[in-house]
C-alpha cells in the first residue's frame, strides 16, 4: 500500500491541482450558475462509507470542483471589497499550510507574524510605536480592538471587565451611520449590545460629524453612560469615505473615550499621497485596524488589529491558564527546541487559539512589492476610479453618487424622463452581471441607488474601467428605448 504522504503523490496532487487553477485562472469557462446542474449532481451525495482515496479526491476536485469556483479572478470583478490572491501570497499562504500549520512555536513563521506586523505598521503611518494581532478578517480584528476598548474604559472604574462582564455600567459606542455594521455586531459579541451603538449622522460627503458626535457623548455623559469608544472608519465601505480623524480623536480625548480607527479596506490609501493629507490625526489612535486581505492582495483570512500596548489585549482576551499548554516552556531565548515557546503568545491577544500563520503571507507581498510596488498599486487602483469619475462627468447618461477618495467610485445610468431611476440601475446591474465582464457591486449613496466599483484588483487595466461606463450606458440605453 502506498504511504499516505509519499512524495510522489504529494507532487503530482499539487501539479494536477496546479494545472487545473492555471485552466482555471485562464477565465474561459462560463459562471458556474450556467451548469449548475452539472456540478451539483456530481457532488450531491450521500456520507461515504469508504473512501476514494487521495487520487480519486484529487480527480473530483480538478474535474468538478475548480472550474466551478468564483469569479473574484477577473479583472473587471469590483464587487464589495475583496479581490483574489497574488501568486506569490497563494505559494506563500501553502508553504505556511505545510510547514507551520500554527502560528506559535518557535520558528522562521512565529518570527515573521512579527516582523511582518512591525512592516505592516511602518507602511501604514503607524510607526513603530503600534503592536499587532492577526486575525481572520475586519469582522474580528475590529471585535479585538473593541474588546481591548472595553477592557480599558471599565479599568478606569476598577472593573475587569474580562473577568467580571460589565456589572450595571451602561457604556456606548459612537461611529458614523456609513461605519461597517461588523462595529453593532462587535457590541453585542462584547455584551454591550447592539443598540449601544450609537449611529452618528454623517455630512453630505459621507463623513463622520464630529459636532454631532459631541453632541451624543454629552446627552450620554448627563445620563452616566460610560463613553466606551469613538470609531472613525478610514474608507468607508460604501464610498470610501475618510472620516475626519484629528476632530474624531479630538473628541474622543475629550470624553475620556478609546479612539479607534476601522481602516480595514483603506488605511492603506496613506500611501498615496494625494489623499494622505486625510489621514491627520492618524497617530491620535489607540487601535487601528487594517485588512491585508483587501488591498493588500492576501488570501482571504487575514486582518491585523494594532494597539500602543498589548497588554491591554492580553487582559481582555486571555484564557485562563490550561495545563495542556503550560508545559514546560522555557525562555525563548535560551530554548534549544522550537517546541520549548510558544513564541510570541498571540492566542492571548484575541480570540482564536489555533490560527494559520498569516504573517508569512504579509511578508511574502511585502518582500515582493516593496513599499514602492505597494504604494504603485494604491495610486494606480485611485486613477481608475478617478479615471471612471472622469467618464461618468463626460457623458449626460450618467451620473456621478459620490466624488472618489480612494478607489471607489459610486454612479449610476440617467436618462431625462425616467423617474425610477433605481429600478433601472437594478436592471442594468444584473444585465452587467449576466452578461458581461464587468462586475462591480452596487449601494445606495444619499438615498439613490447605484453601481459601486471598488477597485483593488491587480489584475484591472485601464480597459476595462472605460469598457464599465461603456457597458452601462448600452445597457441603460438598450433597458430604456425597449
Ligand atoms: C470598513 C470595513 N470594516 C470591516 C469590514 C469587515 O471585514 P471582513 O469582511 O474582513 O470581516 C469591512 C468589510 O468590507 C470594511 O469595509
């Protein structure tokens, strides 16, 4: 019988899987709804009682399951924020598969979280003064940074929160109505709940107020409701927005309130120096979170939280100590065996316990890119959706929702006597989707309804942002001469 791991079938599993994503990645087959028949009746099956073996596995997976994957590989996909990976991130995320499928220990990959978070600060303006926790994705680095507010603001008043819940505080949240609804969910993980989120009014540009978000800390403050945290999202999921940092921190200061920053897709817009003026007041954070798995290219799953001080997250998030894992560590540095650490403890800085090693992947773009190809990228996804402002501002059977900031740009199909104008931005959005290569998503910007590139994807040329607004106004002009 042939061993399990033997390399020779190990080799030729990865090069049959490697040919098949190559076919894959060449973009021929159509979407996978056209044949859904197909795959669906050759994967609907009951709970094998005996096994195929690898070979058997592998033929199913190049033969019924790959070229039935998604579409985020195109280059004119700009749906919501999220975009395929690089290679060079795809060969590095596999390595850590194989070769430290945990991120702790002490090896090449325990070194690497590290010094690829210092990186990662350093490229986002944050300094070095900033420590980090990867974690699976903006939903949960944006809980730890609030867990560590929590902890924190309940500390002032002599309460481990962690440890004890937060007894009858009442406490809230403020961030602006265009924040990422993962900050409501963040509060009601957190037992805050969500209705302690306070949802500030944003202006006309879709920023923050700050006059108005005094003016909630103050009626709160006269009712003793504990301020627990000002968020100001840097890019907005909807538009791009920056909110205005200095004055958000400047109130939060005021209030005694944790200041944090979501810049889960944009924080790294700071490179660019056409919007960096937007980012003052960055350094007045005391958490800031980033997601190398939108800009940055990374495979799905990594997202990194920063705070001027990780003992606040070892306080909020630390397990009790387990006997299975005290063990008999000894000092990193006099450890002979990598199995003598743990390494950097950072299943005490957030939520998970076991955790694929991300930094390898933040290094290997990093290393690859350099800060220069990182900030090329940045400006260049900005020129497209300037680039398609530009085209919208050109042509009268379009119009422009919101002016870009960073590499969203938000329009939509008009034509002098159609009044439901967003009926028909529906319409000619799902034509975009069926049958043409343009994918963008969609939102509703002060009340109107319409399309929302968002371009992050290395593989989008020029081309294809002129073929969008060209794809819009045939189809708008087709959907309303018919
Ligand atoms: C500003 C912002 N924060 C948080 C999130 C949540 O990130 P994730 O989808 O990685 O959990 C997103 C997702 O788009 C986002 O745009």
């Amino acid at each position: 019988m042939v061993p399990p791991f033997a390399a020779e079938d190990r080799n030729a599993y990865l090069e049959r899987v490697g040919v098949a994503l190559d076919d894959f990645l060449r973009g021929e087959h159509a979407d996978p709804m056209t044949r859904r028949d197909q795959w669906t009746g050759a994967l609907e099956r009951p709970l094998p009682d005996e096994g195929i073996g690898g070979k058997g596995v592998i033929d199913e997976l190049v033969r019924d399951v790959v070229p039935n994957g998604g579409r985020f590989n195109e280059p004119g996909f700009w749906e919501w924020i999220t975009t395929a990976p690089t290679a060079v991130a795809v060969a590095a995320s596999l390595a850590a598969t194989v070769a430290s499928p945990q991120r702790y220990t002490l090896t090449a990959f325990n070194y690497l979280e590290e010094l690829s978070l210092e990186w990662l600060a350093q490229l986002c303006g944050l300094g070095s003064s900033m420590k980090g926790v990867y974690s699976s994705g903006g939903s949960v680095a944006n809980l730890v940074a609030l867990g560590a507010a929590r902890q924190w603001a309940l500390e002032q008043r002599g309460i481990d929160s962690a440890a004890e819940g937060l007894g009858a505080t009442r406490a809230a949240i403020y961030a602006s109505a265009e924040s990422h609804h993962t900050i409501m969910r963040s509060a009601g993980v957190l037992g805050l709940g969500r209705r302690s989120v306070r949802l500030i009014p944003s202006d006309e540009q879709q920023r923050l107020n700050p006059v108005a978000l005094a003016r909630a800390l103050e009626v709160d403050k006269g009712q003793g409701v504990v301020p627990l945290a000002v968020v100001a999202t840097a890019g907005t999921t909807n538009t791009g927005a920056i909110d205005p940092l200095r004055e958000c921190g400047e109130v939060a200061r005021r209030y005694g309130a944790w200041f944090h920053v979501d810049g889960a897709y944009g924080l790294l817009g700071i490179l660019d120096d056409r919007v960096r003026p937007l980012y003052d007041g960055l350094e007045l954070a005391d958490s800031v979170i980033v997601d190398p798995h939108k800009w940055l290219g990374a495979p799905t799953g990594i997202a990194a939280t920063f705070v001027r001080d990780r003992s606040i997250l070892h306080r909020a998030f630390t397990q009790e100590p387990a006997d299975y894992l005290e063990g008999s560590f000894s000092d990193p540095a006099n450890a002979r065996s990598s199995l003598e650490s743990m390494g950097i403890p950072y299943a005490d800085f957030g939520v998970e316990l076991s955790s694929p090693a991300r930094g390898v992947i933040v290094w290997s773009i990093l290393r690859e890119l350099g800060r220069s190809g990182v900030t090329r990228r940045i400006q260049r996804d900005n020129d497209f959706a300037r680039q398609l402002a530009e085209a919208v501002r050109s042509n009268d059977r379009l119009e422009l929702l919101s002016e870009p900031v960073l590499s969203i740009c938000c329009f939509r199909y008009r034509r002098d006597g159609i009044v439901d104008l967003d009926s028909l931005n529906k319409q000619v959005h799902r034509r975009l989707l069926r049958e043409t290569p343009y994918l963008p998503s969609t939102t509703v910007v002060n009340g109107s309804f319409g399309l929302r590139p968002c371009f992050i994807n290395p593989r989008t040329s020029s081309e294809h942002v002129d073929g969008l607004a060209d794809a819009v106004v045939r189809l708008g002009d087709e959907l309303t001469s018919s």
